[in-house]
C-alpha cells in the first residue's frame, strides 16, 4: 500500500483525499491506470463520463459522429449555443478535460457505427467501452468482440422517463466488495492458538469475589476475554447443545454467563452483550459468495488461471482446506473499553496471527505461478495481503452476452418481472424500440403525423416479443403477455425518442 501511495503526488493525494478514503491507493492507481471509450456523446453518456473523470481516470476517448445541434443543447450540459454546428465529440471532450487536469482526453469525430462495422479491432485497447443509443445491428458485433476479449461493456441509455443500464462482461472478480456493514474477525468461536491462551490467563473475578482484580481492571477487561471465557462455560455447561447459542433460551443461559461477574454498571459487560450478537450466536461459517468463489472450477488446484484473482484463489482454497475450512485472520481489532495494555496485546496477537496466515498464502499464491508458468512476482505481495484481508468480502458476478440474452432470453425471470408490474414491461418496450428503429431508421412517434401508424407497429412488433419472451400457459395453452403493453408502447411513442438529462445524470449514478 505504502508503495503505492508514494506514487501518488502530494496534491493528487489532497484532491482525491476522500475517495482514497473509500478505495484506497490501488483504487485510485486502477483508475488511473484505465482508458475508457464512450461512443456518442449524447446527454447519458457525458454524464457517466463526467462522473469517471472527477474521480481521475487516465484517459478517455470520446467518438461520435454527429454536430452539436438546438436538441443538444436542452439536455446536454457539456453544450452551448456558440458549438452548434462543431463535432459534438470535440466539444464535450474539451469541456471533460477541463474538470480534471490530470485527465487526458481525445475524439474521433467518425460514427461509431461505421468504426464497429469496419475497425471493430480497435476496440481493444480500451479497458471499458461506454455505449450509448447504439443501434441493434452495431451493438451485437460490439459486444460480441468485447465480451470474447473480456473488456467490459456498459450499455446505457435515456429514453423519455425510463433509463436503461447494462453490464456486459464475462466475469467481475471482487475483492472487496465493501459491505455496508462489515463485520469484525475475532474467532471467538473458533479461537487460533495465541489467542485462547491469552484470554485463557484472565480471571474476570473481582477481589470481592475472590479474584484479584480491583474495579478500574475489572471495568476495563476487553470484552473479547469476557466472551471467549462465557463460550468456553457455556460449552461445558452445555457438551450437547449447539457448539453457539441459537436457540432464545441458550442465548439467555450464555447472557446470564456473560453478565455474572459485573456489576450492572460496567460499559465492557455491556459491549460483550452486544457484540454476542455478531460475534458468537451466528457461529463461524464461511460466507456464501466466499464459498462460491472457492468451489467455482477456476479455483481448483488442477485448473489453469486466467488472471491474478484466480491464482490468489486457488491458493486461498488450499489454505482454507489445510486449515479446518477457515480463512485468514483479518488482523485488525476494533474500539472497545480497555486498558492501554490489554487492548495493544490483542492487537499484537490478531496482528501476527494475520501476518502468519497472510505468509501461508503467499507461500501457496508462489507454488501456482510456477504452476502456471507465471513470472515469480507477477501476483505481488501487497496484492495477496489485500486479498487476505479482506477474503470474506470475495464475490465474482458472472454476466451473460448480449446474444445470449437476445438469443435465449432468461424467460423465468422475465415473467416473474412482469407478473409483479415491475421493470418487466419496460424492457419488452424498449426492445420494441430498437426494433422499430432498426426497421424504419427512426424512432416510434418522431413526427406527429406519424403516431397512429408508428403504435400500429409497435404493437405488431410487442406481440411478436411477447411470443420470444414469455411461455405459453401450461393450464389454459394461451400465450402469457405483458399487461397494458398498447399502454406502455403509447409511452414511447411519446417520447418519440427524447433524451430527458436528469433521467441520463440517474443512469450516470
């Protein structure tokens, strides 16, 4: 971390001071490490855009085809009346560039839709790619070649009051997911050696009670001892019941345990009270997106990695099976009422059992580079301590392209959307859209004129999704179809294709 943070100057260090707070040095040094492609400029895409460079990105590069013109400047903000006429990418990129100086920004002022259809290669070299009111027929190659390279796609749009959003890459490995209410790893019920016989020394016996602690020690024992001594009654109390309380009796019984010797007023029995609730009625167990990661084939010992996530685990699935089906110690120790001396004896003790583990790991991460004919090194160090600490936050998202999604849609998830009257009728609509886009070149309802006609064959085209999208019903044989469908086609039609700017900047978010 510290290596990382060295690269970083000292003002960039002041301007980005809080989301360095949120994602750290390696964070920042990814994002500026990546070269984003946005294709067109329109009021959604700037946004997203925008929303990437103030954080500091490396670079972005911007193509689009069309001139600023009047419909522009009602709801892109990166436009102004003097750059109509002017190449909307030069525009915006000049007006991007100016929000962050350490950003460096270009254009192509070319449709994208001729650059998919005659330089699709090119796209290689940028770690995301941005899409924005992309037609059906250029989408589908884009996103073909993006996905078989493994670079992210984000697919948006603004379509009057609906906005539409899309992840389209293979896999999303995370190592920290960031839960919005982590948790401490104390193992108190599954103690590692150092620790148990350190709270195994305390007496929680004031000299009242024939123990030798006078009131100020016993009102600062750390409620870790206080907890690993009632577990460790408790289960002699208890050889039959569950290894942790679960049921509302036991945690009753271990609460009395717990309180025994305070004396009502103590500040550390009530945080061991509190903490029983996170830290020893739910056992240990590993997380499920943990378990997924480590079960998944690219973890096996006999697979071939294809990144660094892979290789940490394999060697993180190694480590948890030598070690009883548990994962490195976390290391730190959180707040609590104690003594000065207590509570940095803790910390020493979960600090060098981490380091222990994190060593371990290492070890293993080596033996699968080699397996691998990986470069020694290649997974560096502080990149495997990251993952050591924060393993129980591991998830990897898999996605699937957008062919598979057009070609064999997920119709069980698309029915339940639909019977609820949630997002479901929507998507069937803006499918329609891109339907009848790719057919007449325009989109339902851009003329006046053209309404009745245009719903005509927005319901012709509905019907016909209807039939892809959903099942027939078993009972009745009848085709299964969107409520008020003519009502929500209406909509579009009403739009007729306008980009309303706070629904892009919600997209954007």
């Amino acid at each position: 971390m510290e290596d990382v943070e060295k690269k970083l100057s000292k003002d960039k260090v002041d301007k980005y001071d809080r989301q360095l707070r949120l994602w750290g040095a390696h964070g920042q040094a990814a994002l500026e490490n990546a070269h984003i492609c946005l294709l067109n400029a329109t009021a959604t895409g700037t946004e997203i855009l925008k929303n990437l460079v103030l954080p500091g990105i490396g670079r972005f590069t911007i193509i689009d085809g069309a001139k600023v013109s009047e419909e522009d400047l009602g709801n892109n903000f990166f436009v102004s009346q003097p750059d109509i006429g002017r190449s909307r990418a030069e525009v915006t990129s000049e007006l991007l560039r100016e929000m962050n100086e350490w950003v460096q920004g270009t254009h192509i002022a070319q449709d994208p839709n001729e650059l998919i259809a005659n330089q699709l290669s090119s796209f290689s070299q940028y770690t995301l790619v941005i899409a924005t009111n992309l037609p059906t027929s250029s989408l589908l190659p884009l996103s073909e070649f993006l996905y078989s390279n493994h670079i992210p796609l984000v697919v948006s749009r603004a379509y009057g009051f609906v906005g539409y959003l899309r992840n389209v890459v293979p896999e999303h490995c995370i190592f920290e997911t960031k839960p919005d209410n982590p948790l401490d790893d104390l193992r108190l019920t599954n103690p590692f050696p150092s620790l148990a016989t350190y709270c195994g020394t305390w007496d929680l016996r004031q000299k009242s009670e024939g123990g030798n602690l006078d009131s100020h020690l016993h009102s600062h024992i750390p409620y870790i001892v206080i907890l690993y001594q009632s577990l460790i009654e408790y289960r002699k109390n208890n050889p039959t019941f569950n290894p942790t309380p679960k049921t509302e009796a036991e945690k009753a019984e271990f609460i009395k345990i717990v309180t025994r010797h305070s004396t009502g007023e103590d500040k550390n029995f009530e945080e061991a009270t509190d903490a029983a609730r996170t830290h020893i009625y739910p056992g240990y167990r590993l997380p499920d997106d943990l378990t997924d990661v480590l079960n998944d084939d690219k973890a096996s010992a006999s697979s071939t990695p294809t990144s660094n996530y892979w290789i940490i685990a394999q060697a993180m699935k190694q480590y948890v099976d030598e070690e009883g089906k548990t994962v490195p110690v976390k290391g730190s120790v959180p707040d609590m009422t104690a003594d000065t001396n207590s509570y940095v004896s803790l910390t020493e003790i979960y600090y060098q059992k981490s380091r222990q583990d994190i060593a371990k790991v290492l070890g293993y991460v080596r033996k699968y580079e080699k397996q691998a004919n990986r470069a020694e090194g290649s997974v560096t160090d502080e990149e495997v301590e990251r993952a050591c600490k924060s393993v129980r936050d591991w998830k990897v998202v898999r996605y699937r392209s957008i062919k598979e999604e057009y070609e064999t849609p997920d119709k069980d998830s698309l029915e339940m959307s639909v019977d609820v009257g949630e997002n479901g009728p929507w998507y069937v609509a803006l499918r329609a859209v891109d339907r009848f886009y790719e057919k007449e070149k325009r989109y339902p309802g851009d003329v006046e004129e053209n309404v009745e006609g245009d719903l005509a064959k927005m319901v012709e085209i509905g019907k016909a999704l209807e039939e892809e999208l959903l099942r027939v019903d078993e009972e009745s044989g009848e085709q299964k179809r969107v409520p008020d469908l003519e009502k929500v086609l209406r909509e579009m039609i009403r739009v007729g294709g306008v980009e309303l700017h706070n629904i892009g900047a919600h997209c954007a978010l």
